[in-house]
C-alpha cells in the first residue's frame, strides 16, 4: 500500500508527549503512513468506551486500516498484547476486552479462517527495551507500524484462538412492546447515545407510534434533530446507528440530566 | 495535486469519533490527502466563532486547499450542502452564513466567473446512506475528498448564484476621531480580538496618539506585548490584523473581565 | 528526504487557528512533510513545561526530524529566533531557554563541528511580512519547513556559538543514602514525574531496598503499576527514566495532593 492509514485510539490525552511518541515511532518504521487519531480523550481506564468509540469509527475506514488502540488498566501485568485482522481491517492493541464484540462478530461473519489473532512476541518487531509502563510506544505502535508496511500477521508472534470477551449490557423487553436500554456514552454536544438500536426499534413499530422515556421525560422519536424546536428534547436514531435521546441545539446530557447508565424506555404510545 | 490539502473546522470536539470518521471517509477517496484540523473547539453551533476562525486560517494555505467547515445547527432541515471555488481555494460546508464573508470577498476581488458555487446534490459523491444528523460525513467529507482529488466543481452539483450572508456587527464612528467596536472572539491566550481592522486604525492617526478604553480600562496602542510589563494590558493589531486587547505574559479575558461583546472604543487622545 | 517529519510543540492550544496556520505555512513550503503534534497544551509560557516535553519525545523520532517549539513569552523582544542541528535532528524555535539542556547535552556527545547553530535572519526564509506577535507563523514554521525541504542550515542565518541555557533544579544528597528531588511535571493521569532519574537510583541501591517519601506518605519502589492495589500509590522509573510517583488506576496528584515543586524523598529503608 502507498498510503497505509493507522488510527490511534487511547486514554492519554494529548497535553503529553505520549501520543506524538507513539507517532514518532510509527513514521520511523513506517514513513508513508497516515496517522489518524480517532480520540485520546477516552476516560482513563474505561475500556466500554474504547470500544464503544472504536466501533463506530472502523466502518469508514478504508480496507487494511491498522486500527491501534491503547486503554490499558493492566500495563505491567498478565494481560496479553495482541494483534488480529479480518478482511477489513487490522486491531492491535492489549487483550483487556477492548476487541471482544469486533472479534466475536468478524468471527461470526467471516470463516474462522479469515479472522486471525496473533500474540504480539516477536522481538523483531517491538523496540529494543520494552518498558514496564509503556506498552504504546514499546510493543503497540511498532506492531502497527510494522503490519501497515506489510509484514504478515503470522510473523508477529503465535496464532490465538479467542480474545477477551467482557459481556455488554443489553436491552431487556419488558413486555412485546416495551424495551427498556440504558444510556452507554454521551458525546460532546452533550447526546446520550444508548444500547438501543435501529434493529431493537423495528421490532417496536414504525417510530411515529413509539414514545421513549427517560427520567420523568416523554420524548416522541424523530428523524432529524429540526423535528422540534431548538432546546426541545427528542429521541432518534444517531449516526452510529443506536438511539440517541438529544437536544436541539444544546446538551440532552445537562438539560435531562442524564449520566452513563442511565435508562431509557421506549414503548408504544 | 500530488498531495492535496484539506482542512479542517468543526463544533465536534476531539472526544468522541466524529472528527476520525470524517478523516476516514476522506483518505479512502483521496489517499494521499494532507488532512489538518484547524479547530475542532467551535463553540457548539457557533457560526460566527466558526467563520472568524475560518477567515484568519484561510490566507497562509497553499493554493488548492479544500477547506472543510462543519458548524451545522441545521443539519435535517433545510439549509443547503454547499462547495464554492475560488482562484486561491475551495471551500465546503452547510450554506448557514460561515462562507458569507469569504464569499462576498471572493465575489469582489475576482470575476464572477472565477468563483464559482454548486449545491451538493450528486448521488456518486455522497455516501450511499445518507444519515439525517451527520453530514459531514456523509455528504461534506467526500465531497471535500472528491475536489481534493481532482472532481471538477461542477460535477458535485447544480450551480448556485448566492451564499447566505449573515450581517456582522462594524464598528460605529462616534465622532470623527472616535470608533467604538466590540470583542468578537477571545482566543486560548485569553487576547481579546475585536471587530476593528488595522484600516480603521490607519483612518484614526498614529498608534502613540490613540487610547482604547475597554470598561474603564484605558490602554496604550502599542507594536508588541514587549513594549509592556509583564502582567500590564494593551492594545495592540494582532496577527489576524485585527485590534486586540491583550496582557503581556497573562489573559486579558481574566484580568480585565472581557467577554464576546464587550464594547472598546479607540480615540485621539 | 521522501516523507520529512517535522513536529510541533507549543502553548497555543487548540482552539483558535494558530496551529492550523503553522501547518498551513508547513505545507506550503514542504509538501509532503508529516507534521506531527507533541503538544499544543504546554502551560502558557511554561519554558520549563516545554522543554521536559520535549525531550522526552525526541529520541523516538526518526533522524532528521525537525522539531519546532513555540513557547515565546518574549516574542517581539530581542531574544533570538534560532536553529540548530544535531547528527540526529533539527531544532527550531525562540532562544529562550527551551533547548539549553538538549544543547548541551548534544554540545558533549558530539563534536561542535557536528552541533551547529543560526539565528533565523534570512528574509528569504521567512514570510514576507513578520508580524510582532505571530513568529511561529512568519519566522518558525517557514524556517522548519525550508530545512525539512533540505535548505542547509547554514544558509538560514549568522552562526551562533551558544544558545541560552537556564538552570534546572537538580536533586540533592541529603546523606549518602538519601537524596531529595522536586516534582517537575505532573501528566493527564495524574503521574508525578521528578527530577530523579534511574541513574540517581542505582547509585542509592536496588529498588527493594528503597523507599520514596513524598509528603507524609511512604511508597515503595516497584518496577510495574501492577505491583500495587488498584488505588495504591507507588513510586517507579517510568517511560521517560524518571522517577514518578503514580496511584494504580487512579491519580497520585489528586490522591496524594501533589504539584509541581513537591519534594520527594528516595532513601535506603
């Protein structure tokens, strides 16, 4: 490939040095690679919102994609450094559960042997003295780099058969036509994007006979945010494909008060 | 171009994935895109801060750049999807007044010819689904990708006459050796740029015989903040060629309580 | 040079558009330079902040990197716009102490033939029209970008013999077996990083016989985050062969009530 693209995914903010390290080491393995930051604003240590971030970035990304992603609680410890690669894409990062549902699903959609994961051994490819601390910069980014300029994935170290998978929180019916989810991320403007998806709503009925529910809030779902009026709340589905409730023009999270976790009802009028 | 430009400009923040989707979608059409952020810290929905940043970026681009803006509180509604090309640069976004200023310019110094605008209606430069609240990645970011890449103009869509411009606040003669203006952006150093121009000065007479009066604050025009103390305010033409109010070494917003809106006055003194 | 790799730090934030400016400049001069952010959230005129940032990314660029710094408290004073080049990378930025250290330690590796420094002062080099405020814009990223490009150093300006140098605190032996340094810089996880550096502590013996006093709190020396308790405090060399003061998961600056300048103690137990 002439212009590998390698995205970075992490908790470490970027007021630090650790990001533009990571990004020196790749440009001196890989020199023609687009480096491309999806967020280093994860909320340290919170490996659902890695992955909740991760997923819905990966889809428009171009084929080959390294995908690297460094939220890494256990950095010194036992978990494992990984790589796999599906048909569209590449992961590498630690095996802390960040890559369970991409895994589990190109697994489900791909044969088992299009879909390899790898354990990131090999000293050729991590730099010479791998810190206790570091992992990025050490084992990560070099495995990255190295794979976007075309080493094969065999080649980084043995073949593994599952990756950490940590159970996520789903929708549960109350009855045909009720579904009770919980709010899982809230974005800059303040939208709190939840467990619910298109999919769970087309189970419900067409959107204009459902109502979702969130604190002592009725909210009608809509198509687009210019439904209501500015500073009105509704709820829709976002660009991520799950349910959003959202505020026109200002912060469904600090106009509702709503908080990770917190649920949401949607049911038939 | 071998390696086209393409800026930029957005309300997103850097928290969450809307910013690295969008640079996804870019780089799988035009892979060997220079893509930079100008800012992704637009106060949400701002278009006149958005528009500000915009101007004061756009002149040390190389020839060609795309600039790409998403400040989009109407996105869903009505507004147009637009792109317009001058001799110097391109230039994408919802046509919600960010592009008035730059396009009455543009329409000003060159030939109505030579700039040139499109609604963006062609299926084959947008993503196949279309969402209803993300259209910079749906409809902007390959719009951008695909000039970038060499697509004429005129191949994304039917050709508009008129951008929309929104009224900006000017500056009020008082008297002839009074012009009282206003704060119009506050940048991280917390220098207050106002809405009077160098030209306005020039009208004025020589920087040592004008004062500008912030509050009642009464400050020296001066060259740089070296020609004060560290901690002491002045004003001072800015790098945007703008008058600024700033404080040497510190935040003119903090010490002398300025805010967007606050009126300054400059007179002979 | 194919893909030149120049990188940026500075206290400008990333709100406005200077930095997009800088790239801008870049681009046009450099063209297929890979631009790469260290740090836009120095502490506003933070020399000290800057300059440890630094160099904990340089020795993971590729050789021949140019790294621009613009930290500039007395920009439109007298003090010097320089450059300097050392067999591994290129420096540019204000002459206000920020690359003493990396002067002097280059200054002692190599020969002086090997390190050479100039004051910008070729008008060719810079934009046409230098502004007092803005010399990251007119002076700096035009200079980085010409050497990038392959422009020889010598052609920027006048040689310079030395650059500015300011103290840094150092640790100091209380006794011969117990030393006390100062925290210098304290990162996005709440890491404390001193001024004590693994070459102090092999001096005072192995870690399992040491033990770190930072305020009323005894911490054990240990080798990974892991070895504690999440929520633990610890101390450990970390990524920049620093001594730092952390807590497992969490923040030693908040859970310890640590900041810049804090003392810590490292003595035999």
């Amino acid at each position: 490939m002439m212009n590998p693209v390698i995205t970075l995914t992490t908790d470490f903010g970027t007021r630090d040095s650790y990001v533009g390290v990571m990004k020196g080491v790749i440009l001196g393995i890989c020199p023609t690679a687009q480096v491309v930051d999806i967020s280093h604003e994860i909320p340290p240590q919170n490996i659902a919102a890695a992955a909740f971030v991760l997923r819905t970035a990966v889809p428009y990304f171009p084929p080959g994609t390294v995908h690297l992603v460094v939220v890494d609680p256990g950095v010194g410890s036992e978990r494992q450094p990984v790589a796999f690669a599906t048909p569209e894409a590449v992961f590498v990062g630690p095996d802390n559960g960040i890559f369970g549902a991409l895994w589990q699903q190109a697994r489900e959609r791909w044969s088992a042997a299009a879909v390899q994961a790898v354990r990131l051994e090999e000293p050729r490819f991590r730099r010479p003295d791998v810190s206790a601390t570091f992992h990025g910069r050490d084992i990560f980014a070099p495995a990255a780099a190295h794979l976007a300029a075309g080493v094969p994935l065999q080649d980084l170290g043995p073949p593994l058969d599952e990756l950490l998978h940590l159970p996520t929180q789903q929708p549960t019916w109350e009855t045909d036509t009720s579904l009770v989810g919980a709010v899982v991320y809230i974005d800059h403007f303040g939208n709190c994007i939840t467990n619910i998806t298109a999919a769970h709503l087309e189970q419900l009925g067409a959107p204009e006979h459902l109502t979702a529910t969130v604190r002592t809030h009725h909210l009608p779902l809509a198509h687009t945010y210019a439904s209501v009026s500015p500073g009105e709340a509704l709820a829709l589905v976002g660009s991520s494909g799950h349910l959003e409730i959202a505020v026109r023009d200002g912060s469904a999270s600090h106009t509702l008060a709503i908080t990770p976790g917190t649920a949401v009802k949607v049911e038939k009028k």
